[in-house]
C-alpha cells in the first residue's frame, strides 16, 4: 500500500485556530465581564441584556472549538522533541475542549429556559439540576493538567518561549462548568492563551504559499453566513 504525506487539518487551518479560538474565547468573557460569575446572575443577566449574553456565550463555545486544530498544531510541532508531553498533553486538553462544548450546550438550554418558562422557573431548574452526574465530568479534571503538560512540552521543545508557557500554563485556571461568569481568573487565562497562541498563528498563517483564490470568497461566504445567523438566533 503506498502512503502519502498529509498534514491534518493543515496550515491554514491550524493558523486559523490559533489565532481565532483564542481571540473568541477571551472576547466572549469580556462582553459579560460586568455581571457577577455565579450562575444565578448570569441568567438574571441574560434577561436584561439577552443579546449581549447570548453574543458573550457564543463567542467562547465558538473560540472552544476552534481551539482543536490549535491543540492538533501544538501537539505536531512539540512531538518531535517530547513525545510523550505533546501525547498526553494533547488528549487532556482535547477531551476538556469535548466537556466545555457540552457545558455550552446546557448554557444555551438554561438561557431558552428563561425566554420560555421565565427567570424564576429556569432558576430553580438549573439549582435542582445543578452538579447532577453526566459522563463529561471527568474530563474536566483533565483539561486542569492538559494545559501545563502541553505548556511544558511547549517549553522543552521551543516551541514557545518560557513567557508564553507560562500564559499557556495559566489556562488550567480558567473555570469549567455549567454557566460559568467572568472572574479575574478567567481574564488572566483567556489573556494568557492569547500571549501564547496568537503570534505563533500568526507565524503558521505566514509559512508559506497564499491560499487560493476561491478561498477568499468562501471565507467572505462563510463569515457572513455565520453573522446573519447569529443575527437570527
């Protein structure tokens, strides 16, 4: 059987997602900066300021999943030289990134609870449902040491420097959980993924040929698809 070399998802995505799920992510906490973090608040929130809520929720599930080719283009360029970091590191941090999407979607649930049913029911249902077992609990302790596996595979294998380790590192401090608000905590981390992250994107995005030309209208496409709907919802 003949083999052929092929890099997934590749450079363009990779780069995307390095600059992209961090810059999401760290926009997303600051839109609902000003509300208090417990989640009885955030949902008094979303009924004052539904758009806002719902713009600030989106744009961290959204950075969340970009963030997997940036784990993917860690884990390639930190296999080289610490293989097991890169490995073990690159499957904690993957499977957290599972457990949050699912946090997002019971986000969005509670905040449909509050238009239908109104504030108070969709309070008291998510405080009776609330640290209720799901299978995704346990990846959120792996997701805690993924980030300081991978910052440290980061570290031996100069792929970053020790400064954007550390702010790489410091993502393990972001909370994970069900209608999680904005504490100093989750500031410094989101921060730190993007001292950490983005400029390497950058560089990735810039090693190398320019996409094609069809590439420009479709991202053109999809951006505005992605607006208009989020628009809509």
């Amino acid at each position: 059987m003949t083999t052929t070399s092929f890099d997934f998802p590749g450079r363009w995505v990779e780069g995307a997602g390095l600059v992209l799920g961090p810059v999401s992510m760290l926009a997303g906490v600051l839109l609902r900066v000003d509300y208090d973090g417990f989640f009885p608040a955030q949902l008094a929130a979303f009924t004052e300021s539904p758009g806002r809520m719902t713009a600030s929720y989106s744009a961290f599930a959204v950075g969340n999943v970009l963030l997997w080719p940036a784990v993917i283009a860690l884990v390639r360029r930190i296999s080289p030289a610490s293989p097991r970091l890169a490995l073990w590191g690159g499957v904690m941090v993957m499977l957290g990134l599972f457990a949050r999407t699912f946090h997002a979607g019971v986000n969005h649930l509670a905040f449909q609870l509050v238009d239908v049913q109104g504030l108070a029911a969709a309070r008291k249902a998510v405080a009776d449902a609330y640290g209720a077992f799901h299978v995704f609990q346990s990846l959120s302790v792996a997701i805690f040491f993924g980030w300081i596996v991978l910052a440290v595979g980061a570290w031996r294998s100069n792929v970053l420097g020790i400064a954007q380790s550390v702010a790489l590192a410091s993502m393990s401090a972001l909370p994970i959980g069900v209608l999680k608000g904005t504490g100093p905590m989750s500031i410094v981390a989101t921060l730190g993924l993007c001292v950490a992250l983005v400029p390497l994107g950058l560089r990735v995005l810039k090693d190398g040929p320019a996409p094609r030309w069809w590439a420009y209208p479709l991202m053109l496409g999809v951006g505005t698809a992605a607006v208009l709907l989020g628009m809509a919802g």
